[in-house]
C-alpha cells in the first residue's frame, strides 16, 4: 500500500518506528523503540560500528558485515604466505609477510651461489643448517601461534572489528 505524502505528519516523521529499517540496516531479528531509541538485535555476522548518526542521536545499527573466521582460517591454514591478511584488509602486515619471504628467498639464493665461490665447504654447510633447519622450524611455529589466534578470535580485520564467529557452526550446525 502506497501512502501519500500529505497524509504524514511532522510528528510522524519525528517517530523513529517508521524508520525502522533505515536505523537496523535492513539487518536486524528483532528491535525495541524506548523513550523514542531504537536498539537492533542483529542478524548473524553483522555488527553495529555506532559510527554514522541517523537523527536525533540515533546512530545506525547493524551496519557493517563481519569477515567470516573460517575463510580466515582456510586462509591461514592452507594457503599461507599471509593471504588471510589480504582478505582481513590488513594490507600492511600482508605487504610485511611478503616482503619476509622474499628477503629470505635472496638471502638463500646469496648463500647459495655468491658464497659457495667465496667460502670452504665447512661454512658453506653451516649456512645451508641456519636456512634449512631453523627457518622452516621459526616458521612452523609462526604458522601455529597465527591459527590459534585466528581460531580464539583475537585476530581482527582492517577496520578493527571483530570476526564472525562460524566455526563452531561448521562442526555443530
């Protein structure tokens, strides 16, 4: 049904019950109007940032959609080399891990040729146990402390906001 403009009143305009969807983001279960404050109870994987103000101090709830932990996981878990960083939109820590990697693929090629000229096979051999032992160990446990924080929730994404938390729903529907 169709409501012509002039039969709205002024005072219908100041009742926030008519902008209910505009206020909970079209992203909310349920909601409740006291002393004229409307508060969203949100959908699954949304969140209020309380950041934009609709009217009357009214700020609009519901409003930003959370990343999901599992594709941060699989991230994580799977791809490595800091993807799970890209998708959380931390650009600065994906560019850091990358930068890592690739500042320990030329040191390895710099050992490997520019010293095995220069160097007995002695030091040579030491260099090789520094790179091939300790590195992929330093990053085994990195790769371990990264998922556990993912996996508890206490890796948030670039705008500082929490992860939905779907995991659990993966394995208990």
């Amino acid at each position: 049904m169709f409501v012509n403009s002039n039969q709205i009143s002024n005072s219908d305009l100041d009742d926030l019950r008519y902008f209910i969807n505009e206020i909970c983001s079209y992203n909310y279960k349920f909601f409740n109007v006291t002393n004229n404050i409307v508060s969203c109870t949100c959908n699954e994987g949304f969140i209020s940032t309380n950041d934009t103000i609709f009217s009357n101090n009214q700020y609009i709830q519901c409003n930003y959609e959370q990343k999901k932990r599992y594709i941060v996981f699989f991230f994580s878990f799977f791809l490595l080399f800091g993807f799970e960083y890209l998708y959380l939109e931390k650009y600065a820590v994906f560019v850091f891990i990358l930068i890592y990697i690739i500042f320990v693929i030329i040191t390895s090629c710099y050992i490997c040729v520019v010293l095995r000229e220069t160097q007995e096979k002695e030091d040579l051999k030491s260099y090789f146990f520094i790179i091939f032992k300790y590195l992929p160990f330093s990053l085994v446990v990195w790769w371990i402390l990264n998922n556990i924080l993912i996996i508890s929730g206490s890796v948030k994404d670039g705008n500082n906001m929490e992860t939905y938390n779907d995991i659990a729903l993966l394995f208990y529907g």
